[in-house]
C-alpha cells in the first residue's frame, strides 16, 4: 500500500498518546501554570464542607409526596414533552 500498514499506524498512534499524555506542553498548559502553587486559602477551599448530621435528619428520604401531587392527569402536551426527541435504542431520530 502507500501508507503504512494499520496494524502499525495504529501502534504509532498509541505510542504518541501514550508519549505525550504527562506531556503538559503538548496539552497546551503553559509553563507558569506549571510552576504555579496551591496557596493555604485555596487548598483550604478546595476541601468539601462537612454535611452536620442535624441537616441531614432535618429532612426524611424519600420526601413524602402529595396526594394532591399523586392525582394529577398529565395533558397530552406534557406526555409529548416528556417523550424523547431520540430513539435511545438505535440513537436515531423518531
């Protein structure tokens, strides 16, 4: 053939993702940003807030749901936005 055989062309492929995944340059981060540190505030604020168990007891799960909620008929124009734009079997259009 004219080009490489593909077998080979896609182990050369692999080969240069895999040679340039920790290659920051090549990803397009410049090298400040590689330099840069996390300052105290930053990395305090980085850490996700505790969730106090009062909160959570505060409100049960699931949430109770209304009868009045649990009688209500859907109109024709909320079942049709309900539907799916896509078949999600084939990923077609329907």
């Amino acid at each position: 053939g004219l080009g490489l055989d593909p077998e080979r062309s896609n182990l050369t492929s692999r080969t240069k993702f895999f040679d340039n995944v920790l290659n920051y340059s090549y990803s397009g981060v410049k090298k400040p940003a590689l330099k840069a540190t996390c300052s105290d505030r930053i990395c305090k604020l980085s850490v996700p807030k505790l969730i106090s168990a009062e909160y959570l007891d505060a409100k049960p799960l699931p949430a109770p749901v209304p009868q009045s909620a649990l009688r209500v008929k859907s109109t024709s124009r909320i079942q049709e936005l309900a539907r799916p734009k896509y078949d999600i079997a084939t990923f077609g259009m329907k």
